[in-house]
C-alpha cells in the first residue's frame, strides 16, 4: 500500500472514530509543523502515518475502554 493510501486510510478511519476536521490538522501539524498535506516527502510521509496510526489506536483504546 503506498503511502498516500496509507494516509487517506487512517483519516478515514479516524473520521469513523469522530474526530473532526480541526483535530486532524492539528494531528497533522504537530506532525510535519504545517496543515497542508498537498505535497508531502517520503520522509514526511513516514512520520505522518507513524503520527496518525498512533492516533487511531488511542481513539481505539478510548471507544474500547468507554464502550463496556
């Protein structure tokens, strides 16, 4: 899976666990220091779904832990 996929895939699925569009820019800039994801290096990229997929397993940790 390429990275560009990699990343669509995570925000959807962070969209899934109700974050909105704000919070993700904002995961998004603590990651790479800016919003835009137009252009993003391979390098950026890694850091990027390293960033998002530690994301999506609290928002998974969160729903798992409140859902009992």
């Amino acid at each position: 899976m390429s990275f560009e996929s990699q990343i669509e895939q995570l925000i959807r699925s962070l969209i899934f666990l109700g974050y909105d569009s704000v919070q993700l820019k904002n995961i998004v800039y603590a990651a790479l220091g800016r919003r835009d994801i137009s252009y993003v290096s391979q390098e950026e990229s890694t850091i990027l779904v390293t960033t998002l997929e530690k994301y999506v397993k609290l928002g998974e940790e969160y729903i798992f832990s409140y859902s009992k």
